[in-house]
C-alpha cells in the first residue's frame, strides 16, 4: 500500500508546531521562574538593606586644643575624621571631586544610566576613563552604611539606597557628607582631616594644586598618597586637573600652573606627634569618664584645655635633660621624671609631663612616690598656725624618741637655729622636734586641707606618726597634688581646685560644659605669706641653690633617705611647678637629690615659661610686721647690732622681750615669741610601715657631699 505524501507533511508541521509550542511554553516558564528568582533576590536585598531612617552621620574626631586655641591633638579610635560644612570646603576642591567621581552629579537621581552604560562599553573595549560608574550619591552610600564587598546583592543595594538618599538630601548635603565620609588613606577619613595629614592645615586654605592632589588619592588612598608616592599622587593630580578643564571648572593655563606649583608637604600630622600626650591621655579619660568613649572618639569633640603649648614644649625640653641609667623590659628609660605646673590663680594646668616613653602611666598625676623633705612645708605651717615664728629658735642635735632617732642629711648638728635656718637647710631633726610639739594630726590636716588626698589617717598603718615630718608616708603624694598644694602658698591661702578642661563643645557648636573654677581660703593668708618668705629663702641660701630664676620664687627640695626619689617643687606668684625623679620599680638614684638635677629641670622650665611674664614680688598682706632679731635666740636686738636680723611676723607673734647674749636654759625646748620656753611633749614611736618609715641616713659620700 503507498502512502500519501500530503499527509506526511502536515503530520510533519503538526509535530514540530508541538516542540515549538512546548519550547515557548518553557521558556516562559524558565523567563517567569528567572524572573521571579529575581524579583525575589531583589525584594530579599531591598528588605535586608540598612535603612535611612535618620541622618548619615559620620562618626568625627574630637580635637585637643591649648589655652591659646592652638590645636594639640587629635582624639580618634579607628577613624581620623574632622566633619566641616561644605561653605568651609573650597569650590575648587567640591569641583575637583565632582569632574573626577561624578561629572553629572547635578543632573541624575542617585544612579546615572548613561554612565553605567559607558563603563560597560569602557569594559568591552578594554580602555578605561577617569570617571566611575558609581555615582557620588552611590558611593556615599556605600561608604556610610554598606560593606566595601562586591556582589550584586551589595549593588542593588547601593543603587537603591542611593536613590532614597538622593530623595531625602539635597545636592549640597549629599556632597558635604561625601566630602566628610570619604578615606583618603594615612587613617584619614573625609577632607579636613585628610588636609591636616597632608599639608599641615584647615582644609578652607588649600589651594588648587592641592586641592586636586587631594580628590585623586580617594581612588586607591596607599598607592596615591603623595607620602608614600609622590610621583604616582602627582601625576594623579594632573589626570584631576584634566578633567577640571574637560568639565569647564577651569581653564588649561589654570591647570598648568597648578601642575607646576610645589607642593608642601606636612611632616606629621598634629595626631601623629606625640606633642603633650600624657596630657591628652589625662584629659581624654577624663571625658570618657563623665560622656562616655563613644562621645570622645567619635562626636566630634572640641575640649578647649588649660596647656600652654610654649610651656609645654619648656617642660619637656626641661625633661629631656634626665639621664639614662638603664632600659627596662618594656623598653622604658629609666630613671623616669614627671613635671606639672599650674596657674596659682586659677588651678589651670600649663604643662604636665607624665614621663618619657609611648606608654599610658602618667606619672604626672598616677605616681604616688614619697616626696621626702618636700612634705616639710606642711609642718612649718602647722608651728607658724600653732603661734610659732620663723625666729622661733630650736635645738639641733641627735633626738631618740622611742626607738626613732632621726638624723640630718649630712649627720651634722648646728645647735640652736632658727626656723627659717632650719627649714633653708632641710633639717631633720628640727623638722621632727616640730611635728611633736604641734602633734602629727596638724601638718596632716593641713596637708589635705591644701590638696594632698593620698594621705593614711586611719587603720593599723598609717600616716599619723612622727617620720610623716621627714615625707615617710604609707602611700606617698602625686606631682600634681604637690604643685597644687604649694600652688595654695602663692595664692594667699585659697585652694583653687586643679583643671585641664576650660570648655568642651560638641560637633553642633553647642557648649556642653564650661569651667567655672572652684576657689576656697584653707589658710590663713599670713601664715602663708610668711611660710612663703621664708621657703624663698631655700632657693638664695639653702638646699635649692640649683633652681634660683633670678626673681622671687620659693620651693623646697626633697629627697628619699634611700636615694629612691628626688623632688624639687616651688613657685612664683603666678605659677607653681613640680618636678619629681624616680625609677617606675623604685631603685637607687646614684646618691641624686632633690636640690641636684630636680631643682635644675625645675630652673631650666620656669626661666623659660616665665619669661614674658612681669617678675613681681609675692603680695605681701595687711598685719606683717619686721622686727629684728637675733639668730641665737630670736628676740629683739638692737637693729645696728652685728648679730640682727630683720625677721618678719605675724601682728602679735613677734617678740617683744630683749635677746639674751649668753645661752638660755631652755635646752632644745623652743623658744616663744614671748622669750619663755614651751614644754615639748614625748610621743610613742611612729608605727612601722611597709618598706619602713624613713630610716637613718646613710652617711655622706665625702667626695660628693649633697644636700636634700
């Protein structure tokens, strides 16, 4: 039987209208499940995006400034970064940005098809263009609130959010957070910072070649930073410029110019210097401690501080003259020393020195060290409060009190001195006979009533003892309690509480806090002028020879009898300082005192910190009156005899019996105002203290006689 040729082809076209009717049907199946994949892959990144709720906010870097406004540092824990307004941004550097990142930043929505397009085209003819695909808006998405990785989730995201920004920003505050926002490598992030770590100053004051030199390091920050590779940043710049002139911003011979004009270069940044650290290390835990970390490090701060950086830079060059006698193993000189100096008026600190070294124990204000015979002021206080005079005279020979047997420095004796004589010369003995007449309560309450919070009065160990008069404390004092206190002398008696901070600011220019000082009399103003008067007298005559300026000043040194610390503190009506010398693990100092190399530190940065500062006497108060003296016994004496001395009194404490030529019998008793003697009183020894009270003094090398 034949077939019939007809029906073979239609059966033939009946099939393949099948297989082409079934191959439609999967493709729109394949189209519809692609399509839905997508879709649902887009509705999955859109709804695991960040969102935009709120502003962009950057986090900033606080700044650390003088008392002068002169910046010292930089507060930053990841992120180096100094929010500006855009008015405060040159146009030249906005316009570098724009032709370079996003020529038709002003004319699309948040993403710019026609860009998008050209970088495909870019891409297949494998030849590049200065400009991305990534608009401005897109990139400051990306930068504030997505991950750096590259996925097309990340993409749709980045496209999506930028639209949403676009909608809730205006052009302006889109470019201002972009300039703000963006990583110009050196941890720099956005333009002022980027201009301080590249050219040393505020970004409003960059010029053209500068400018462009900036907007081209954002494209890859290490290979373009002209720190690392000035010629690569160079000839970035130049690409910059280029584009500059394609967009119409400026002309060629603008562009050429720029190209030729030299580029100065910052040698470090003012967070990279090192310049006060321990000081900015203080101030900063102290903000942490009252706003939290994350106001410091990342709100924008500006702290106004108390330093003077002149009298900074005096304090550690002044510092730099300490010796090195070893390294220890966390690679720390030692000997270490610390020096801090406050305004007497207002308790602002000028310049504080924690040490030598990149670690974080200031030593300036965390080192609790023995001050030695630097603690004795307090105790002539206590005798002047307790009616005794600078005249009152006291014998000066080798005591037992209990099992305690304080010696002099030197193991000399002088026999009856005066107070003012004792105290220029740091007498031991005399400075103990005192503390038992007054009681060891007085110097103490005085000593905290100036400043010294450290002190031990209660408990089986503690300060209320005898060798407390020597500086044998159970914990010690820190430099910047001692030059406060001291600081107390200068200012008539009133105390005014310590500062660093004047003024803190937030990013908005509202002020968040502002000093208001804190100032209370603690002691009488005589009695703080005569102890002045006579501590002047330590500087011309006594024990800190080393530190005399030249104009009025007063101080006390102060050595441990064990050579493990050495002090030199003083002051001048305006400002009161202290210098301290130790190793970190107490060791023995090579027979150093406090009138040796403490007192010449001392010298060196007060004649340096003063010297536009008017030399004038300290004030001398209503109700002191001269009388002169003999120095045997501290009575009156003909004022042309060979023996007076015109001594100074409080009203009603001088004397007004005449001196008796041959010796008394008051023994070692002290003498009154009057001329009587006061009956002194035995009290048990001092307690023993860990690492002992202060002990005898080894004797005096004979080849190196030193004084304390």
């Amino acid at each position: 039987m034949s077939s019939d040729p007809s029906n073979n082809g239609r059966n033939g076209r009946r099939s393949k209208g099948k297989l082409l009717t079934l191959a439609a049907i999967a493709i729109i199946i394949f189209v519809v499940l692609i399509t839905g994949a997508g879709l649902g892959f887009l509705t999955a990144s859109i709804h695991t995006m960040p969102s935009l709720k709120g502003e962009i906010r950057p986090a900033a870097s606080s700044q650390v400034f003088d008392s002068n406004g002169k910046l010292i540092a930089t507060i930053h824990s990841v992120e180096n970064r100094l929010p500006v307004p855009l008015a405060k941004v040159p146009k030249d550097l906005q316009n570098a940005f724009v032709a370079t990142e996003d020529a038709r930043f002003y004319n699309h929505f948040g993403v710019d098809p026609r860009a998008i397009v050209r970088a495909v085209f870019s891409n297949v003819l494998d030849r590049g263009v200065s400009e991305g695909a990534s608009t401005i808006t897109q990139q400051l998405a990306r930068n504030a609130l997505l991950s750096q990785e590259q996925t097309l989730k990340r993409k749709i995201q980045e496209a999506v959010l930028a639209i949403q920004i676009e909608r809730q920003y205006t052009k302006a505050e889109i470019l201002e957070l972009y300039l703000n926002q963006i990583y110009f490598g050196q941890g720099a992030y956005g333009v002022q910072a980027a201009a301080w770590v590249y050219f040393g100053k505020n970004v409003e004051n960059l010029n053209l070649a500068e400018c462009a030199l900036l907007a081209g390091i954002p494209k890859s920050p290490n290979y373009y930073s002209p720190l690392n590779n000035l010629k690569a940043a160079k000839d970035r710049q130049g690409i910059v410029l280029d584009q500059m002139v394609k967009y119409g911003y400026i002309s060629q011979d603008t562009a050429n110019k720029a190209k030729a004009t030299e580029l100065k270069l910052a040698t470090r940044s003012p967070s990279s210097t090192g310049e006060a650290s321990y000081f900015v290390d203080y101030v900063t835990q102290q903000l942490i401690d009252k706003y939290g970390a994350d106001a410091v490090y990342k709100d924008g701060l500006k702290i106004y501080t108390t330093l003077d950086l002149d009298m900074q830079r005096a304090a550690e060059k002044a510092m730099a003259k300490l010796p090195t006698y070893r390294t220890d193993a966390k690679g720390i000189k030692q000997p270490q020393g610390a020096l801090v100096a406050i305004d007497t008026h207002t308790g602002q600190v000028k310049a504080m020195v924690g040490g030598r070294g990149n670690d974080q124990f200031n030593r300036a204000v965390m080192a609790e060290r023995q001050p030695g015979s630097a603690f004795k002021p307090f105790v002539y206080l206590a005798a002047l409060e307790s009616g005794m005079t600078p005249a009152t005279v006291v014998e000066d020979k080798p005591i037992t009190i209990g099992n305690y047997s304080p010696t002099n420095y030197d193991h000399k004796y002088r026999g009856r001195v005066t107070l003012r004589t004792a105290l220029e010369n740091s007498l031991n003995v005399v400075a103990v006979k005192l503390a038992q007449r007054v009681g060891p309560e007085k110097p103490l309450y005085y000593a905290q009533q100036m400043g010294i919070s450290t002190l031990v009065t209660r408990g089986p160990v503690n300060d209320v003892n005898l060798a407390m008069a020597l500086g044998g404390l159970t914990r010690g004092v820190t430099p910047l309690e001692m030059a406060s206190a001291y600081g107390v002398l200068a200012n008539g008696g009133v105390r005014v509480e310590p500062t660093a901070v004047l003024r803190v600011v937030d990013r908005n220019g509202k002020v968040l806090e502002q000093h208001q000082p804190r100032a209370r009399a603690v002691i009488n103003e005589r009695s703080a002028y005569v102890l002045t008067d006579m501590m002047k007298g330590v500087l011309i005559r006594g024990t800190g020879g080393g530190a005399n300026i030249g104009r009025p000043a007063a101080g006390k040194t102060g050595t441990t009898s064990d050579h493990l610390d050495a002090w030199f503190v003083g002051f001048t009506p305006d400002l009161a300082t202290a210098v301290w010398m130790g190793c970190d693990t107490p060791e023995y100092l090579n027979g150093m005192t406090g009138g040796d190399l403490p007192a010449t530190i001392w010298q060196s940065f007060m004649t340096a910190a003063l010297a536009n500062t008017p030399v004038r006497d300290f004030p001398r108060p209503s109700g002191i009156v001269s009388a002169p003296v003999s120095p045997k016994d501290g009575l009156l004496v003909d004022p042309k005899s060979k023996d007076a001395r015109q001594e100074i009194f409080i009203e009603g404490t001088q004397p007004t019996k005449p001196s008796q030529t041959t010796d008394d019998k008051n023994g070692d008793k002290p003498s009154t105002a009057d001329g009587t003697s006061s009956g002194e009183r035995t009290l048990p020894p001092p307690p023993a203290k860990p690492g002992g009270p202060t002990p005898p003094l080894p004797p005096a090398k004979p080849e190196s006689p030193r004084k304390n």
